[in-house]
C-alpha cells in the first residue's frame, strides 16, 4: 500500500511517501521556522498561510521523485492534531480533496503517534513493546507501547512541556526561536560545577514531570548575575549548560524508573528535544548499566515531518481504519 503522509500542524510542511512493502520512497520538509524567528514564536496566522503555499508543491516534488508510475497511489493520510487549527485544516482539505478527487481512502492521524512510531522507519527498529519517551515543544510524556494503538500513558508533564522550556529559557538568554538547539550549543561552552538548578518532581515516586519551574529558577539566576555585574558570555553559558543538565538529568531519572516500573529493556525517544546530544549520551549510559537498549529516529524525524505520518497512517489504513468520506479532521486539542 502507498501512502501519501501529510503533515502541517504546527511549523512544518512535511509530505512523504511511505510503500508498505518497499518503505520510504520519497520525503520533503519546508521548514517555516525562518520566517516565524523574527516574532520570537509561531504565529499561527502567518503559518496556515505558508501551509497553503508550500503544501501543493511540495506533494508534486514527493510525487515526482517517488515515481509510481501507472498505479499510483493508494491512500493518503494527514496529521488531524494536535496542533494550531488553522494550519491542521490545510492539511485536512488538502488530503480529503485529493482523497475525493482520486477516489482512494484518507485517514486522519495523531500527531503525537507519528513521533512515538518514528523510529519504526529506521533499518533497526524496536519491536514492540517499548517504553517511549516522546520530548517536543508541546509534549512531555512516557508512554508503554505494546502494539500499534495499545498505548498506557504512564507520567506527563503537568505543566510545560521540555521542549517548550528550552525555547523559554532561551529566550531569556537572548538566543533566537527555536531555542533547543541554541541552547545545547551555548551549553557545550559552559561549565558544569558553576550553577545548579533543581531537577523538579524527582524527590518523589512517580513518572510526571514539571518544567516551569525551571524557568522561574533560570529568570532569577540571569538577574542575579545581571545585578552583580557578572552576565558576560561564558555566565550565560554556565546558565545554559545549568538548565540542560537540569532538564536533562530529570528525564532520565524519570526513564530510569519507568524501565524498572515495566520491567521492559527497550525505550524509544522521539519529539524534538530527542535531537539533543547531551540527553542521548545519557540515555546512552543508562541504557548499558541496564542490559537495555535506546532507539531513537534519525535526525530529521525526531522533528516534525510527513514521514512519521505517512507510516502510522499506513499502519492504520492496512487495519481498515478510514475518514467517513468529506468529513476532514482538525482537532486542535486531542488527548
Ligand atoms: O517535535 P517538534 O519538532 O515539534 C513539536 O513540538 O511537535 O519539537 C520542537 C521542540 C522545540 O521546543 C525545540 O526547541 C526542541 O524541540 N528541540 C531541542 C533540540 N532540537 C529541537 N531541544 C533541545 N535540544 C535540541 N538539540
Ligand atoms: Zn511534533
């Protein structure tokens, strides 16, 4: 089965073609993010608009370089949330008007799925079940896969998500939007003994997370440095490389207990903040102390991409699942 996955629900146009027998044929990313930088954020106005310049083009460049020949294509299946309204409905129409106008199946699909079933588009991939730690802007959850679609949520954050109190603390420390990645580069420049920051909720049982805390502690510490005198650029490294250890120490503690609490010897990490080197080194650690084993998507599929959606798409288009014909999904909001 050919799959066209089509992704636009938040900064990110991402068309991919995923064959069920024969994999990835094609994929293609347009990343707004440029175009966003200069507001400090995404605006979700500006971004629906880009989706709607950028979404065709990008379909026909995947379709070209896929060359399906006579047969085309099967079915098509987008990200129906969660995600900015506006810009999940482009994909919707997009996907339900092709679907109408080709006369094959469309499926409507969970954001947060495509992540935690992204390193299954990887040659070595886990096999079920694993415990996933998914990391985005909008996320921070552990989750028990068992199977496609038996999901336990077993801890979440109950207020910012990880990705989103890097972009905060960025912000803080002057560095542009996205603030991830800029911040794990300013780290790599800090010391590690200067400052330290709390690892919240980790001084009692359990598998939820807390982040904005973090940020609160990391506001004070740039003003008391400020008000001595002593904001120069190695402190706002120490800051950061303060905050990253912070963030990072308290998702591993989190997936340390996670793997006992399950007893499983696989995790998989996805969601952006999986991109981050220092979280991996450490995960790579306490995986080997444990006889487990980390896997996580490549690169450019621990972010938002059409690939992830394509294959969980598929998945579910091979079970039977289909959108009830004309009646396109946008839900913005979606446990
Ligand atoms: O999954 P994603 O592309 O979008 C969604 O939120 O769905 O994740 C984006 C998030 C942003 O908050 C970004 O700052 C963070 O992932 N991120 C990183 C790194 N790369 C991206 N955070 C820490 N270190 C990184 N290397
Ligand atoms: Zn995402």
């Amino acid at each position: 089965m050919r799959v066209l996955g089509i992704e636009t629900s938040c900064d990110e146009t991402g068309v991919a073609l995923f064959d069920t027998e024969r994999g990835l044929l094609a994929d293609a990313l347009y990343s707004q993010v440029a175009m966003h930088a200069e507001y400090g954020g995404v605006v979700p106005e500006l971004a629906s608009r880009d989706h709607t310049r950028r979404l065709l083009p990008l379909i026909q460049q995947v379709l070209d370089e896929a060359d399906l020949g006579r047969h085309g294509l099967d079915a098509i299946a987008y990200t129906a949330g969660p995600g900015l309204v506006g810009a999940l409905m482009v994909g919707a129409a997009t996907a339900h008007g092709m679907a109408r106008a080709l006369g094959i199946p469309v499926l409507g699909v969970h954001h947060m799925e495509g992540h935690l079933l992204a390193p299954m588009l990887e040659q070595d991939r886990p096999e079920f079940p694993f415990v996933a730690l998914l990391v985005s802007g909008g996320h921070t959850q552990l989750v028990e896969v068992r199977a496609l679609g038996r999901y336990t949520l077993l801890g979440e954050s109950v207020d910012d998500a990880a990705g989103e109190a890097f972009d905060k603390a960025a912000k803080m420390l002057g560095l542009d939007y996205p603030g991830g990645p800029q911040v794990a580069r300013l780290a790599e420049h800090g010391d590690p003994g200067r400052l330290r920051f709390p690892r919240p909720m980790t001084d009692r049982p359990g598998l939820d997370f807390s982040f904005s805390g973090l940020k609160t502690h990391t506001l004070t510490a740039i003003r008391t440095l400020e008000a001595e005198g002593a904001l120069d650029d190695q402190a706002r490294a120490d800051v950061a490389r303060a905050f990253e250890e912070a963030v990072v120490d308290t998702l591993v503690i989190k997936c340390r207990r996670a793997l006992d609490q399950t007893g499983l010897k696989r995790l998989v990490v996805a969601g952006g903040v999986s991109a981050n080197t220092r979280l991996r080194e450490r995960l790579e650690r306490e995986c080997a102390r444990r006889a487990a084993r980390a896997y996580y998507p490549r690169g450019r599929f621990c972010t938002d991409n059409g690939a992830m959606i394509a294959y969980v798409g598929a998945q579910r288009l091979l079970a039977g699942e289909r959108d009830e014909q004309g009646v396109m999904k946008a839900v913005p909001r979606w446990p």
